[in-house]
C-alpha cells in the first residue's frame, strides 16, 4: 500500500521521506538564548519520532526579539555553538531533518513565560522595550511598542541575516522565517497593527515590504540549495485583518523572491482573537495558497490523527502537514501513522524490535 502522507518531497535541493513535519515549538528554556539538555532530549526525541523534518522553536534574531527571557536565540557565539551540538546531536541520534524557525517577536515580546502567565513582564523581572510597525500595544494591560525608524527595520533586517548565516554554519538543513502569530513580520503585514503612513503601511504593497525585505535579503545568504520558508498567517481572525486572500497574495510575492514553501498558521495579532478551534483549522487557507500561488504549502493546526494528515495531501490540499501539540502527546506519532497507514518508517537500530512486523500485532491480543 502507497501512502501519501509518507510519500517523499524535495524542498530545494533538500529530500525528505514523508511530509510529516514536527512544528516549531517554544521551550520557553534558554539560557540569554543559549539552548541546553532541555532542547538535546526535546529535540532528540523529537527527531526519532518519523517526521521527516523537525523544525527548532521560534529563535530571536536579536536579544530583544525574544519573546521571553527562556526563548532560543542566534545572536552571539554562544548561541550558535549550542545550536551546532543540538543539530550534531540529533544527526547522530536521529532520523530527521532539522530546520529553524527565525523570528522577532515584536510588540509581543518581553513576556512572561506560558507557566509564569503569559503576560508582559513586570517591572522587577528585567522587562525590555518592544519595536512595532506602529505605537500600538498587543492588548490591554501590554506596554506601547515604539514605532520603528529605519535604523530599527535595518537592524531587523540585519539580525534576520545573521541569523541565517550563524543557522547555517551550525548545519541547519532548512529555514523558515516567522510571519505569523502577531509577531514583528506578521505585525508590519497586517493593517491592524501597522498604520505607518511611510511606504512601509498603508497599501498591501506597503505593508507587505519590510517583510519581503528581509525575505530577499535572507534568500541572497542561503545557498538556492537549502529551502528557505515563511510560516505566514491564513487569517487573523478579526474584522478588518488579513484574509486567506491578503495570504495568497502574500504567499505569491514570497515566491517571487525566491522562498521555497509556506506553512499556513492564523491568528495572534491581538491578544482578543478567539478563532474558533476546529480540526484541520487553518487547512482550507493552506489548499487556497497552494492552488493560487503556486508554492509547496504545508498545513498545521489541529492535524492530529494519521487518517486526517493522510488525506490532506492525499486530496492534495496541502503539500505537508506540521503536527505540534500530538507530537508531544506522542513523541513517536510518524511511527504509529506509519502503522495505521500501511507505511515504512526508519527507527533507530536500539528501537527496531518495536516495528510491527516483528511482534506481528502479538501485544495488541487483548
Ligand atoms: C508548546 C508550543 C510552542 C509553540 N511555539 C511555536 C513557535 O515557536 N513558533 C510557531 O510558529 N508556532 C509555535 N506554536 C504553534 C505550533 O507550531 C502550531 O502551529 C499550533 O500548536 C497548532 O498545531 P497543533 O494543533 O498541531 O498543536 C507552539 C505551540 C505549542 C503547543
């Protein structure tokens, strides 16, 4: 039996075995953005669980950009160096492929922590000041952002590149840049949080520049070889935000700067939005953005099941499904997809007594 879901794909010059994909996902555990043991077991396991592509949290291009004291960063040596043992270490342990998700975090950074409430930080727990397209804060109760001068975007600019740079040298097989979930690039898209009355607001074309500035100018540093993505929003789910269509559009100048797939997200662009959680959420904006701009789509939000991943790209919906919160749930997901779906999936010499051809089944008996 041919299963879709785990069908090959090539991204660039990158080949992965399936198009299961583990999601970016904070650890909120850095250390002033150097990664530890914490991220070496979560990535590891991670990496043996039959996805063919594990994606690195969210990873602030500069300090600042964090959207939390504990937030991954890859601004300084330090950084780089424990990025490079975290992706030696998955290469050794490991069967994926790894990416980074580079971000900026915007008016939504200088956070507390999930754990610690989610809030912006209080005075005594070292709070920073935040950069906006505009002077407007996330939501009630959040600081006022400073609007950004050109040197700031410059900056951005720059830290994204450099970023990149420090990514690859650390032998990252893939990049993807932020542009969802209310964070800076996200923030100068959308007309909700960006009302610059300079060629960076106002028109789409306008909004949508710095973004696919630092897109073209992290696209010049990565070798065509290596995929370069956006994770970008499908909709923000607020009167007068972005739409599935501002995505396409969005999606189609990615690809005219060279970006190689996007993923499709939605939401947090105001700390009010409610979307309403349903499966496979974000998937009908993901198969728009795949018919109309032409670009390998991934989906995400609210995949959980194999049958519900398998049939996304089977119907050809979406190129590659991101699964986030069931991979924690069950950090070997692809190997139990694989067994629902008919499929092979490689294991680790240590755990290949556990393929299902070798127990035949004999511990499900009753
Ligand atoms: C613990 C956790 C951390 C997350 N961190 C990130 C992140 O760093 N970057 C990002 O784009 N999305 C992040 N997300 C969102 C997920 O990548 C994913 O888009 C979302 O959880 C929906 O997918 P799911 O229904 O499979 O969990 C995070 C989600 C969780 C649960």
């Amino acid at each position: 039996m041919t299963s879709a879901l785990f069908s090959p794909i090539r991204l660039a010059e990158l080949d992965l075995v399936n198009r299961i994909v583990v999601s970016p996902m904070c650890q909120y555990s850095a250390d002033d953005g150097v990664g530890n043991d914490w991220h070496l077991n979560h990535l590891g396991t991670l990496s043996n669980s039959g996805a063919a592509l594990v994606v690195i949290e969210a990873t602030g291009i500069e300090r600042r950009g964090r959207i939390t004291h504990g937030c991954l960063g890859l601004y300084s040596d330090d950084c780089q160096a424990a990025l490079a043992h975290m992706i030696a270490h998955c290469r050794r342990y490991g069967t994926a492929k790894l990416g980074i998700q580079l971000a900026h975090a915007g008016r939504k950074a200088s956070a507390q922590r999930p754990w610690e409430g989610a809030q912006p930080l209080k005075s005594g727990d070292d709070p920073w000041e935040t950069i906006a397209p505009s002077a407007i804060p996330f939501g009630p109760g959040w600081p006022t952002p400073r609007e950004m001068s050109s040197a700031d975007m410059e900056r951005a600019r720059d830290g994204f590149v450099a970023a990149a740079r420090r990514a690859i040298r650390a032998g990252i097989d893939a990049i993807e840049l932020h542009g969802a979930h209310g964070y800076l690039l996200h923030s100068f898209l959308s007309p909700i949080s960006n009302k610059r009355s300079d060629e960076y607001g106002g028109s789409p074309d306008g909004r949508m520049r710095f973004p696919l500035e630092v897109a073209e100018a992290v696209r010049a540093v990565v070798p065509k070889s290596m995929p370069l993505g956006a994770r970008i929003t499908g909709n923000d789910w607020v009167e007068g935000g972005l739409t599935p269509a501002d995505a396409v559009s969005f999606a189609s100048a990615l690809k005219n700067v060279g970006i190689d797939f996007v993923c499709i997200s939605s939401g947090g662009i105001i700390a009010e939005a409610r979307p309403n959680m349903v499966a496979n959420i974000n998937v009908g904006f993901a198969e728009e953005v795949k018919r109309k701009a032409g670009i390998p789509t991934r989906a995400v939000g609210l995949i959980a099941t194999p049958k519900r991943a398998q049939a996304i790209v089977a119907e050809g919906r979406a190129d590659m499904v991101a699964l986030a919160r069931a991979m924690l749930d069950n950090p070997h997901w692809g190997w139990h997809a694989a067994k629902v779906l008919g499929a092979e999936v490689a294991r680790p010499k240590q755990y290949q007594r556990a393929a299902p051809n070798l127990w035949a089944g004999a511990m499900f008996q009753d």
